[in-house]
C-alpha cells in the first residue's frame, strides 16, 4: 500500500510540472482533502510541498486557493496546520502579499484558540 500511494505521488507530481491544463484540479483536490480532513490529509500536504518546491513559480498563479486554504487553519488539529505551514512556507519569499495574508491568518488563529 505505502508503495503504491508513493507511485501516485510521483505520478501527480509529474502530471502538475508537464500538464498546465491538470494543476488546477490536482491543487484543488489536494486543497479539498485537507480543508475536510481527510484521512489522508498529511499525505496530500506532503504532495503540495514537493509541488511547491519543485514548481514555485508555477503555483504562483494558485495563490488565491492557498490563502483560501490558509483561512481554516485554527480549524485544522495541530500536526495538519504545522504540516501546511512547513508545505507553503517557501512561497512567502516569492510574494509579499502572501506573506502578510499569512501573518493576519496566524495572529487570528493565535487569539481565537
């Protein structure tokens, strides 16, 4: 089972850098599973940080659904919001608008806890 959901990740992978037409649905499915806690969720989170270190740029173009993303992450239990946050941190250097999104979302989810 590990072997077969770690061929799926590659495949996904592969599929987001060579298909433009496919990212969209594959961010959106990754973003669905987490923001509904899934089971799965920390593998989906661990597939968008490979995507996000691979293809920053091209995830750029997504940053709207991963602030959205960001929104529910008070919701979220610990170890999924501390593995989204470790996923998406390399897009805040490439964007300073994501970057403050960021902070307001953290000082939200630090008073409403």
């Amino acid at each position: 089972m590990e072997q077969a959901t770690r061929i799926g990740e590659r495949l996904l992978l592969r599929s987001f850098v060579v298909q433009e037409v496919g990212r969209r649905g594959i961010l959106e499915e990754i973003f669905t599973r987490v923001v509904t806690r899934s089971p799965s969720a920390l593998r989906f989170i661990a597939l968008l940080g490979v995507i996000i270190r691979d293809c920053q740029h091209s995830v750029l173009s997504f940053l709207p659904k991963v602030k959205e993303t960001l929104d529910y992450l008070a919701l979220f239990p610990y170890a999924t919001a501390e593995a989204l946050l470790d996923a998406v941190r390399p897009l805040i250097t490439l964007d300073s608008s994501f970057y403050e999104h960021l902070a307001l979302v953290l000082r939200k989810a630090m008073f409403s806890k």
